[in-house]
C-alpha cells in the first residue's frame, strides 16, 4: 500500500508542489473568463476548478493531468443558463458526472483507437491557436507597459532554466509571476490586473443540493445538456491524457479516467460549480515545469482556494500581463512545430485531416467537432485506400478461368471486386481465389453471392476456394451456402 502511495504521490515531491503553485495560478484567470462565457458568476468556475482538481488528483488514471473549468464545456452551458437559471446548471453537472461513470464502466474510452495521429495533432495545434487568441483581448488597445510586460517575462520563462544551480530549481513560469507582479508594484503600473477580472469568492464552498423539481420534465431539460457535456468533456480528457502520455511516456489508465472525470462532475455540482473537464493547456504547464504525479494536482486544486478565499488581495495585483506570457509559452510548447516541418512529407491525406481538425476547432471552438471531422474523414481516406488497393488477377487454364482476389474487400471495395469478373465470356468453370483477399462484412458476402448467382445462371459451375477461417464464418452465417 505504502509503495503505491510512493509511486503515485512521493515520488517527485519538490517538482510536483512548485508545478502545482504555479497551475494554481494559472487556472484562476481561466475560471473566471470560462464563468462569464457560461454566463454565471466567476465564483462558479473558481470553485469547479478547486473541487475538479482535488478530486481527479486521487481518483483520475493520469497522474499529473489538470482538471478543471474549461472553454469548451463552458460554451455548452449558456443556453441552459439562459433559459433555465444556474440550479439546472449544477443538476446537469451532477448528471453528465453520472453518465461519465456509466461510460467509464462500459470502458467507452477504448473509442480512443479511432483517432489517428493526425487527428491528434491537429487537435493540439487548434488547441495551442485558441489558447493564443485567448489571450489577444490582454494585448489589444493597452498601455506600451502591457507588452513591456509580457516580453519580459516571456524573456524570464525561456531564460531562467539556464542559470547555473537554479535554474532548475524553481519552475520558470512562477518565477515570471512573481517577478513581474513586484516589478509592477515597484513602478506603480497601471496594467490590468486579476483582481480586475471579476468578483472573487470570500467564502469556502460547501455542499448543497441543486434547488429544482425532482421530475421526468426537468430530467429531459438537463439530459441533452448532459449527454453533451459528457460526451465533450470525455473526449477532451481523454485527448489530453494521450498527449500526457506520448509526453511523459508513460501509461495511463483511461477508463479510471473516465468514473474520475465523473465522480468529479457529481463533486462539483454539489459545490456549486460548473461541469469541467481535462485541461491540456494547464496539464502542458504542469508538466513542463517538472510534475509527474498526482501530489502536484492536488496542490494546484488547494492553492487556488487558498489564493481565491484567503490571500485574494495578494492574487488582484498580479498582472495579467504575467499569467499572458505564461499562456503564450503554453501556446508556443503545445503546438506540433514537426508538423510544419514534415509537411511536405507527410501523406496529403494525414495534411488533410489535420488541417480539417484545426479549421472546425477553430470556426467553432468546439474540440469534440473537429476531432469528429477528423475521424470521419480518416475513415474516409483510409477505406478510399483499401479500395484502391483491391485487384483481381485473371488468367485462363483451358474452360477454366481463374480469378486470383487480391486485398481487403468490404462495403466500399464491393463494386470495385464485383466489376472484375466478365458474366459473358464461354467457359465452363470460374475459380474465385480469395487466398489472398479478407471478406469483412455482409455487404461483400452479397455481393459475392450475386457473382456466383449470375455465373450459375449463364450454365457456369463456380468454385470459392483460400477463404480463411474469418471468411469462412462470414460466408457460413450471411451466404448462400448451396452457391459456394
């Protein structure tokens, strides 16, 4: 038992509790502008971020991944608060953590495998553009000191790691945090602040039940609400965790990933917070300055409520402009720059879906759309690829004619198999050789069968032969036993 504790929280203590100071940080900014895009009150997304954080750092299957209020379950949730007021608001969280579990137990996160390499990194570029263009609103119509300010301490974060000694020590975002807030004192600089970003929470959160009928109509109110929810904040966990993963290279486990996303919801809506979900932006920083396990989650979760309800005077002087530069070297760390690089390289086909993924993601902010456009049209391309990569060969020993099927045969190949054979030529006996080829679905099997039938009728004997075992069960349960 005590090894495990070991392994997941005590193992990298220093770097996981400096990561985590600085994620708890950088999350404030985020909650407050994900709240005023739900149209709620910025105490909403603070205390989802703070109760998302804790719970994940011990029930998630990544170790090191932040959680909290995001961008793109935000975007979800203002019709719902419109038309219906913030206590559907945390109902529906309550129960997009449920249908979360539900979908963890039926181990739906192995859908993963659907989403090619190409989707993936046009997800994690749309992301690193929308992380910039979230912090443009900061850089447009301020003051020549704003970007005094942000240069600096883009300077700090990309300099300091190499000083001698600590340079390693500290991660460099908290140093940029810290020294241009006391450089904004010094100078009596008038930047934005955080304190000018909304109201801050003076109280802890405490547990309540959301104040609606418990009815069937309020049930079908929040359900596709929830559904939607789940679905989103699912795929950007579970997106997130991939990428943590190819980072770090480590495993994770996705499906505990999945009941933790959920159990946090149910967490959440009962604080009186707002459903999240994995942020990748603020795991890349977490991660990037050194965490590997859960402690620095759990720090990070702890920090904010410390900062929020008890030092928020000391959190409204720092300047935006510090929490900017560290956004922007996310933006810069997330982006595939191999992408760019391989390009020409690389098949059009994968530049295609990539592409796809970023525009949609883009045009929408919506990264559950364009990773679905980015599978669709994978799929797309690769069955384009099987089906030109079935041929038939033909040859003729005496009455015999010999047809040798070579490739992958299904729905979209069927046509392409079925225009092979000539109905009307005089022979005797067809030989159909799958001994290369793989039957896949009933729609081949059908087509198959059509053949077959269309040579029986012009007087043609036809023999199947080199069906593998897979085929063979294919054939035996969907065919026309008697023509084969």
């Amino acid at each position: 038992m005590f090894q495990k504790i070991r392994q997941e929280w005590l193992f990298n203590i220093r770097a996981d509790v400096l990561a985590g100071l600085v994620v708890g940080l950088a999350l404030i900014p985020e909650a407050i502008a994900f709240s005023i895009i739900a149209g709620v009150d910025p105490q909403i997304g603070l205390y989802a971020s703070f109760s998302m954080a804790v719970v994940i750092a011990f029930m998630g299957g990544r170790p090191a991944m932040i959680s909290a209020a995001t961008g793109a379950m935000a975007l979800l949730m203002v019709t719902l608060v419109k038309e219906h007021g913030l206590q559907y608001l945390f109902a529906a969280t309550i129960l997009t953590g449920i249908i979360q579990i539900i979908a963890g137990q039926l181990k739906l996160a192995k859908l993963m495998r659907f989403v090619s390499k190409s989707v993936v990194i046009g997800f994690v570029n749309a992301l690193a553009i929308l992380i910039f263009m979230a912090q443009l609103p900061e850089l447009i119509h301020v003051s020549h000191q704003v970007y005094i300010f942000v240069i600096l301490g883009l300077l700090i974060i990309y300099l300091f790691p190499y000083l001698p000694k600590i340079g390693k020590q500290i991660p460099s975002p908290m140093v940029c945090i810290v020294v241009i807030t006391l450089l904004a004192l010094f100078l009596d600089s008038n930047v934005r602040t955080v304190g000018d970003m909304g109201h801050l929470p003076n109280t802890l959160p405490h547990f309540f039940i959301p104040n609606i009928p418990f009815n069937l109509e309020t049930l079908w109110i929040i359900l596709p609400y929830s559904c939607a929810l789940a679905a989103v904040g699912l795929l950007e966990s579970m997106m997130t965790a991939t990428i943590i993963d190819d980072l770090t290279e480590t495993s994770s486990n996705k499906h505990r990933e999945c009941k933790g996303q959920g159990l946090a919801n149910i967490v959440t809506g009962f604080m009186g917070g707002m459903a999240g979900c994995a942020m990748i932006g603020q795991s890349m920083i977490n991660v990037k300055s050194g965490a590997r396990g859960r402690l620095s989650t759990l720090v990070a979760g702890v920090f904010l409520l410390i900062l929020v309800v008890f030092i928020s005077d000391w959190l409204r002087v720092i300047p935006m402009a510090a929490l900017v530069a560290v956004m922007i070297m996310v933006s810069i760390s997330t982006f595939d720059w191999g992408s760019i690089k391989n390009f020409r390289r690389n098949p059009k086909s994968s530049n295609i879906v990539m592409i796809s993924t970023v525009i949609v993601v883009i045009a929408t902010h919506n990264l559950a759309w364009g990773v679905l456009v980015g599978v669709l049209l994978s799929a797309l391309f690769l069955a384009n690829k099987l089906e030109n990569n079935v041929h038939v060969e033909t040859m003729l020993r005496g009455d015999v004619r010999i047809y040798d099927v070579r490739g992958q045969l299904f729905f979209s190949s069927s046509e392409r198999f079925a225009d092979a054979f000539d109905f009307q030529e005089t022979i005797k006996q067809v030989v159909i050789d799958l001994t290369h080829a793989h039957i896949w679905d009933v729609t081949t099997v059908a087509t198959l069968d059509s053949i077959v039938d269309k040579f029986q009728k012009n007087g043609i004997h036809v023999t199947v032969v080199g069906l593998n075992e897979a085929s063979s069960i294919m054939i035996d349960k969907y065919g026309t036993h008697s023509k084969v």
